[in-house]
C-alpha cells in the first residue's frame, strides 16, 4: 500500500513549481518536471533521465539566451526535407530541427525565416564546435514483382525498389547536445538488377561516371567495374551505364539525379559547416 500511495502521490516540477500527477511528471535524475517544462528542453538533447535539475535549469536558461541571440540569425543557405538546416556564414552559425513541420499533421508548412526559428527556438551550434559532419544514407530494397496467371513472379532480370533516405549527421562539442541527426529527404529508384557496389579501385576513377555538370568529391559512390571503358568512351550526351551503382534506364534516370542532386546538397553542406 505505501508504495501504491507514492506512486499517486503528487509532485512538483523542479523548474516551474507546478504541481505534477504520476502521468504528466517527467524523470531526472534527482527530482521530477511537467511536460510543458520538458517541452521547452533541446529536441537534440537526449540524456533527461540522467539530467540534474541542477543541468536542466542550466540548458533552460542556456535556449533562452539561445532565443534572444537568434535575433541575429541571418539565413544565408538552408537544406530542408523532413528536418532542416539553416546556416549564417556571416556568423559561421547552424541551426537544426529533427521536424521542420508547423502548425499540425495535415499541414505542409515548414518553418523557412528567422521567425519560424525563433519560435522553435532553434539550438545555435557554431561551426566551431562541430566535430564532424557527414551525409548519412539509409537504403532499403525491395523486389518488384509481376503477377503472371494469377502468381507473383519475378521480372528477368529481377527488378528491385530502392529506397534512399538522407540525413545529415553532425557530431558537436556543445554543452547539451551531442549529435543532430536531420532528416533532409528520400527518394525511390527501380532497377533491372541490384545495385553494384565498387572495389576500392574503381572509386578513384567514379567521379568520371557521373553527371559531368555536377561538382561533388568526397562522396561515397559505388560503380560498376566494367564500366571504366565505358564512361572514358561515351559521348556527354548519352546516359551513363552506371552512376551511383544503379543500372540507369529512361525510367530511373531522373530519380538517378534527384540523388545526385540531393547527395551534392547535403555534402556540400558538410563541407561549409565542417570545413
Ligand atoms: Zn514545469
């Protein structure tokens, strides 16, 4: 019974006073908060439970300072999908947000202004503490399949959906946050065959297999080996073989690009705010 009481009995939050029920209090490590209180914590800052209320009343007063600096947050880039990044190369200033989305589910707006940021209060992580910032892709794969008399067959070749998500990843030396993972887009691309992943030795020579109007380097591209030759003869108008390590057709080629594309946008990204 004396452990049942507890469990019901009431609580104040450590930041606010407020008293808090069993359902709305939130844990720290030595005490307890509401959830409007938590709502004001950093979406990138992970370790609550293990916060002290003494570490807590830090990072909040920390966003509110946040808040009033981002008054001089001028936008000078951003990157947005799911998440988004806003850059101040004046400042050498980022900011980021796991859901750029406002105002409820069905909505398509996205905070794009120093407004929208401010009232997301939006952490400022400086380019100089930013240990490391790199384009993070998750892929799944799946086979397309045709229905032939009444049966799931395989397409000869076989036919496989890719599915290519982006992120940004940036590793930081802050006071309350540790690494931002933003979700900046995905994608689909169908292919005849699987995607072909390179030896160490083609990667070198990558670069030439790919859009010739795009400028990216460091990328993590995967080639066909066979496709050397090829790309050293081909004319500038004709579709690579190969680009990306994804067999190109008529059908895919234009998500091919939005890859590309997207790839480009995010390392590049990294290089401004890593470099
Ligand atoms: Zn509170």
């Amino acid at each position: 019974m004396a452990l049942f009481g507890k469990f019901f009995a009431k609580e104040s939050c450590a930041v606010c006073g407020a008293e808090v029920g069993a359902l709305k209090k939130r844990k720290l490590a030595d005490g307890v908060m509401c959830k409007d209180c938590v709502a004001r914590l950093s979406p990138w800052f992970e370790e609550r439970r293990e916060g002290t209320v003494a570490q807590i009343k830090e990072q909040l007063a920390m966003r509110e300072e946040n808040r009033r600096q981002l008054e001089r947050f001028d936008i000078t880039s951003e990157l947005a999908g799911t998440g988004a990044v806003f850059v101040d190369e004046g400042h050498r200033w980022l900011c980021a947000l796991p859901d750029a989305s406002t105002g409820g589910l069905l909505s398509s707006e996205r905070v794009h202004d120093r407004a929208g940021l401010i009232e997301a209060n939006a952490d400022i992580v400086t380019f100089d503490q930013v240990r490391s910032a790199t384009c993070d892709i998750t892929e799944t794969k799946g086979e397309l399949r045709q229905t032939v008399d009444g049966e799931q067959r395989s397409y000869s070749p076989r036919r496989w959906r890719y599915g290519e998500s982006f992120y940004l990843l940036v590793e930081v030396d802050h006071p309350y946050i540790e690494r931002m993972r933003v979700p900046l887009g995905s994608l689909t691309i169908e292919t005849e065959g699987e995607r072909q992943r390179s030896s160490s030795g083609a990667k070198a020579l990558g670069w030439l297999l790919d859009d010739p109007d795009m400028d990216v380097r460091n990328r993590a591209a995967t080639y066909d080996d066979n496709g050397v030759l090829r790309a050293l003869t081909r004319g500038d108008w004709e579709m690579p073989d190969y680009a990306y390590g994804f067999r190109c057709s008529a059908r895919n080629w234009e998500a091919i690009q939005g890859y590309g594309r997207l790839l480009a946008q995010v390392e590049g990204l990294c290089q401004m705010i890593a470099g």
